[in-house]
C-alpha cells in the first residue's frame, strides 16, 4: 500500500488538491465556528417564534441533494447573483474561486458541528449559569466563564467532524465553484478527475485512501472526545 503513495502515482496536481481541501476544510471550520456556537447555544437554551424553521434550516443541507445546495449558492453567491453580484463589485469573489469551496464545505459540515455543540450545551445544568447571573455576571461572561469550558470537548467534536465533512465535500463544492486543477480542484474533485482518464486509477486509488485516513482519523478522535463529555457530565 505504501507504494500508492509514491511522487510517481500521485502527480504535483494530486498534492495540491490535497493541500488545497486541507486549506478549504481549515477556513470553513474556523469561519464558521462562531455562528456554530451562537446557532448551537440558541436552540438549546432560548425559546422564540420559529425556533424550528431555523433548526429545520440549520439541519437543512443534510437533507437536500448537494448538487441543489450548490445550485442555490451559485444563483445567489454567483457574479450575477443579488449576494454575489455586489461582493464582485467590490472584489470579493466566491464562485470559481477557492474560497467559494470553503464557503460551499462551511454550509455542508455546518449542521454536524451545530448538532455536536448543541448536545454538550443540552448536557450542561442550567442551574450552573443561573447561580453565575445571579450574582451579577453579566450573559456575555457567564458563558465565557462557565458554559463554555464546559461544552469545550464538545466544541472541539464539532469542529472535528465539521472539518472532515468539509475534506470529503464534493457535491455542492464542484457545483459551486467547479473542478479548476490548482484553483478549486479539492480532494474529491480530484479523485473524480483520474477516474475519468486513463491510467488514473492508481492516483484516485492513493487519494482514496489520504480520504479515508482523515475521516476515520477524525471520527476516532471526536468519539473519543465524545467519551470524555460522557465521563465528566456524569461525575458532575
């Protein structure tokens, strides 16, 4: 098996579509970690009018076909789009650019790395952060200093499982912003592209398993995490 991943079965263009997922996967993480916390923390602990319209479109890229997702972004993020249309005056570019990936692979892992978050915040006692404001601390602080070193394993789950969803977007990704070798061309887009020229298979067979690696990797470490949250909410 070693031999798959030898310079002569994996072309320059091959390592750059890995490097390029391993860029994408980071910044869609890292972008969308915040809102994931924020959408996370709403639906757990707040009560308001269309609470489930936005858990229903939170949840909402898991459901749809990845190809519609990418469609939709394309119509409204694209150059002639009402979102898209004024960022491209502006300069700030999504479709056919790499940041298009990341911001398709940001929306496809978002609702796995919310539903991690959110687990862990449902694990933590309310009566933590009700002790916490009533001594006057202020919401802003008692989260910082309370809730969140508590759901921290399960923060980290979230954006682990969200980071391999992103490496392994292919859908949406490929709808959005293309397959442009060394520009938008990601890992899955680049084990498509050698299955459809002769003699690469054994490239796309290399990519394949650099693919599996990372998601077993990553969903190894998140259960493990996972365990960790187990042990401690119940020594709490």
């Amino acid at each position: 098996m070693g031999g798959w991943l030898t310079p002569d079965i994996l072309p320059p263009e091959a390592w750059r579509a890995v490097a390029l997922s391993l860029k994408v996967s980071l910044w869609a993480v890292l972008v969308s970690l915040p809102l994931g916390i924020f959408t996370a923390y709403a639906l757990a602990r707040w009560r308001f009018p269309g609470r489930g319209l936005v858990n229903g479109l939170v949840h909402l890229p898991l459901i749809l076909p990845p190809v519609v997702t990418g469609y939709i972004l394309l119509l409204s993020m694209g150059p002639q789009g009402p979102i898209g249309g004024p960022l491209a005056r502006i300069g700030v570019v999504f479709a056919f650019h790499w940041s298009g990936a990341a911001l398709a692979a940001g929306i496809m892992a978002f609702p796995l790395m919310v539903r991690a978050i959110r687990l862990s915040i449902e694990a933590v006692d309310p009566k933590l952060e009700q002790a916490a404001a009533t001594l006057g601390a202020p919401r802003l602080w008692v989260f910082a200093s309370v809730t969140l070193p508590m759901i921290l394993p399960g923060v980290i789950a979230g954006a682990i499982l969200a980071f391999a969803k992103a490496m392994g977007e292919f859908g949406a990704t490929i709808t959005f912003v293309s397959n442009i070798p060394g520009q938008t061309q990601t890992l899955p887009s680049a084990i498509y592209a050698f299955l459809q020229v002769p003699g690469g298979e054994g490239a796309a067979v290399s990519l394949v398993v650099i693919s599996v690696a990372v998601a077993m990797g990553a969903l190894l470490l998140s259960e493990g995490i996972g365990r960790r949250v187990a042990r401690r909410v119940a020594g709490a």
